[in-house]
C-alpha cells in the first residue's frame, strides 16, 4: 500500500464510508521444471522447503569430492587433485605442505618423545642396594652409574681402619679435587691392579696406581711380586704373590692383598681390578694390538717368539712379553721393568683410541671388557668412566713409574727350603712413599709401617734399585733389560 492508497483509505474513513476489502494478491507458482521436489531427511528433521525469492537462481549441488568433511588431522582423497574451488567459486592450484613444516612437526614430535624419556630415566623407581650403606631410591639413570658389573667376582673391600694421617694445612674444608669420587683421601684416588696366573691363584704383576687428581698426575708403584712379607702369608715363601692364595682365611682373597698392601706402604686403596694373563690377550686383541719397539727378538718358546724391531703386538705376544724373565740378568726384577715398557706402550694406544677415534670409542671397548668379564672391579660404571676421562688428559710427561726399593736375597724357611726373595729396603722405600704416594697426607713415620727387612740396612749388598723412578716420556726411548749372555733358554737348559 502506498502513500496515496493511504491517504484515500483515511480520507474515506473520515468521510464515514464503511471501508471496502481489498482483494488478496495472486501468487505466482513457480516453474515446476526449475524447482527441486522437497526431500524427506527422517522423523527428527523437518522438510525441506524452497524459499527462493523470485528470479533467485537454484543453489548449486556440491561435488562429490566435497560432500565429506576432512579434518587437517585426517588425510582425504583430494591429495591427488591438482585444482580446488576456490571460497568464491573460481578454481585455482591447491596450496601444497612445505618440507620445513613437516621437519617442524617431526622435531616437535620428537622432542616430547625424548622429553617424556628423559623424564622417565631421571623418576627415583629403583632400589639401589650397596652392603654396608642404607638403602636408597634411585633413578634408572643413577642405578646404572651406580652398576658395579664384575663386583661380585672379588667383592667389595672393607673401609680401611688404618690412620689417615691427612695434612689438614693442605685439605682444609675448602679443598676439592674436582671430580667426584669415593675417595677415602680427597684429592687423590688410589687403584690396586692384579695380574694372575694361569691358575689365577698367584698374583704376579701388582702395581699401585695412585691418580693424583688435584695435581692431573698419575704414579705408579711396582711391587715385585717377591717381596717377603712374612705375616700375610702361611706360604714358606713369604711372597706377597702367595698373599690373595694363602693369606688370612678369615677375609675374602682380595681384601687379604689390600690390608697387606695398606698396612707396609700406608696407602690407602679405593678400589681394585684384577685380571688374568689370558684375559689379557683378549683386551689387546680388542683394541687392535700395542705398538712396541723391541731392541731384540724375544724367545718365549720355541715355537712363541716375538721379532726385534717396531711391532704390533697381538694378544697372544702381548702376554708373553709381559711374562717373559728367564734371560734377563735380573730375572723377575727384569721382568718388572720391562712391564713399564709395556705400560707406557699402552698408555700411548689408549691416547690414540681418544685422539683418532674419540672417546665413545674408548667407552664402548670398556662395556665389552665389562660385558665379557675379562676385568673384575669394585667400581661402577661411573667411576671407571670418570678415571677414563681423567686417564685421556695426561701426557706421558705426568705418568710416572717406581719399584719399590730392595734387593735380591736368600733365607732358610721353617721348611728347611732356601728361597730367593725380594728383601725391601724399608727407610727408601717410606722416602718414595712420603715423594709421591702419599701427597694429601702427613709424612709416614717407619714406625707405621709394617715393612720386614730380611737384610737391614748395614748389610745392603747394593742400592740398584733404590731410584727407579722414570716417567713415561723417558720410557719411550728405554731399552730392554740387560740379558744374562751365560743363560740359554729354559727348555734348552739341560741340553
């Protein structure tokens, strides 16, 4: 109704005249060919109906492609479509996924995987148990630096009750050595290697590897494995070598050489490896063998013999090497000697392992020793770890070697049998200890010391071996021990 029609319509009103009913507008149907036929959706919708004004076109049916739905965590069958409508209805290219999202998404991923991991490792779900320590809860992680692998084949050592004697003027509350180990003096930490027979029953290589941490130093003691010690053996030889064997029944063969050893020298040990000469083999054979310059063939056997001149010793040569001292003219201190060749030997391989092939080289040959028990060890994988990476930043120039001082004896035993031993001479050999042995404790007195001289020192026949000292870098250009000229071979000897 317009404007005029209104105006008309109050007009007439006024006037009086009774109002006149307009006539309905007519609709327009719409073309039956144009429109859709309503679809039934089900009871719970309502039909759908066409409410298109008139002259509006009909919608447009969706393509098949587009009548499901695709999350973007869902992957749909559009992948292969080169071209996609476009919201206004053109068509264009489909926007592909860049590499640089994907390699997010995959870090992303990959971080909380390692996140929940690590998380997992470091939750205290363990029960670490140690004897003669409280039990305590542990992380995974922990537990295994904790892991003493090839402990339970010596056992754990006691605490020591011997006196300390620690110079407080030099480890004051202050002092720290920097690396974190069990030591029962800080600033140094002090190992007792063994290296037995064939039977395993005699110790015949024992060295005291003092690693002097504070001062990045490593001294090592050589106790020739004749020594007399008369109360640690029932043995008539009084060897320390029949020590681990024979010794006090009362204690476990491995604490039968440490108390010994703790009580003469007034060194305290932290730990332990032992290993036998066949083991031995196995260990140079894994880490490619030891380079060596030999000044003359060895003759181990007739059929074992090592060639003068730079050689690779296999593990086999290795332990002959090692073992050989019936030509040299000292015999077994001969022998002791030129094991300091072979150490400084070793000590130079296990720097190129770090140096050429890095130090998760020299960890994985670690867990094969530890996985095949060729090492027995009251140390953790942790400390072993710990004394690798200190061992890697010493130069030959820091690594020393000594024997313990004395000389050749002979003496009668209870058995009526005359024994060659090795007699120490006790007042040099507590000058080396208070030198280099003992550098965070107070000067070892010959009263604490528990060293039996079969020769006092009146009746010394020489002082040869009484400043043995030489350090690494000096052992690389020693030569071989003297050879008695007169001796033939052992199995040539009743020729």
């Amino acid at each position: 109704m317009n404007r005029e029609e209104l105006n008309e319509e109050y007009i007439t009103r006024k006037n009086g005249a009774s109002k006149q009913v307009k006539p309905l507008r007519k609709l327009k149907r719409i073309d039956k060919k144009t429109s859709y036929e309503p679809e039934y959706q089900g009871q719970h919708e309502a039909p759908s109906i066409d409410i298109r004004i008139e002259g509006e076109k009909p919608p447009r049916k969706p393509r098949p492609e587009e009548q499901l739905y695709h999350g973007l965590h869902e992957k749909g069958n559009d992948e292969d479509m080169d071209e996609a409508e476009d919201f206004d209805g053109s068509f264009g290219k489909r926007k592909k996924k860049s590499k640089k999202d994907a390699v997010i998404k995959c870090a992303a991923i990959l971080i909380s995987i390692v996140s929940i991991i690590t998380l997992f490792l470091n939750m205290p779900i363990l029960w670490y148990k140690k004897s003669g320590q409280p039990d305590e809860r542990v992380s995974i992680i922990t537990y295994f630096k904790k892991w003493q692998p090839t402990v339970e084949i010596e056992g754990e050592l006691e605490k020591p009750s011997m006196d300390f004697n620690v110079d407080t003027d030099i480890v004051n509350t202050d002092f720290t050595d920097g690396l974190d180990l069990p030591q029962l003096v800080e600033g140094q930490y002090t190992v007792l290697f063994l290296g037995f027979d064939e039977d395993q029953e005699l110790t015949d290589v024992i060295w005291i590897c003092q690693f002097d941490i504070a001062a990045a130093k490593l001294n090592i003691l050589q106790i020739p494995r004749d020594t007399a010690v008369p109360n640690y053996t029932s043995n008539p030889t009084t060897k320390i070598n029949s020590v681990y064997y024979e010794g006090d029944q009362s204690i476990s063969k491995i604490q039968r050489v440490v108390n010994c050893v703790q009580d003469n020298f007034q060194v305290p040990i932290d730990a332990y490896i032992t290993t036998a000469c066949f083991d031995i083999v196995d260990i140079v054979d894994l880490v490619g063998g030891i380079p060596i310059h030999l000044d003359n063939e060895i003759i181990y056997e007739a059929d074992k013999r090592i060639p003068k001149g730079d050689v690779v010793l296999d593990g086999k040569q290795a332990e002959w090497f090692v073992r050989f001292r019936h030509e040299w003219l000292q015999g077994d201190i001969g022998r002791v000697q030129n094991q300091r060749r072979f150490m400084a030997a070793a000590m130079q391989k296990i720097l190129s392992i770090v140096k050429d092939e890095g130090k998760l080289k020299l960890y994985s040959y670690l867990n094969t020793i530890y996985k095949n028990k060729w090492i027995a060890t009251n140390m953790s994988v942790d400390d072993l770890s710990k004394l690798a990476d200190f061992g890697a930043t010493l130069t030959t120039d820091n690594v020393s070697v000594d024997m313990v001082p004395g000389e050749d004896a002979m003496y009668y035993a209870y058995d009526g049998v005359e024994y060659s031993i090795y007699s120490i001479h006790k007042k040099a050999t507590i000058d080396k200890l208070n030198e280099k042995f003992r550098p965070y404790q107070k000067p070892l007195l010959p009263s604490e010391s528990n060293i039996i001289e079969y020769v006092d020192e009146y009746n010394y026949q020489y002082d040869l071996y009484d400043d043995t000292g030489m350090t690494f870098e000096e052992l690389e250009t020693a030569t071989e021990p003297l050879r008695d000229p007169d001796k033939k071979p052992w199995w040539k000897e009743d020729e």
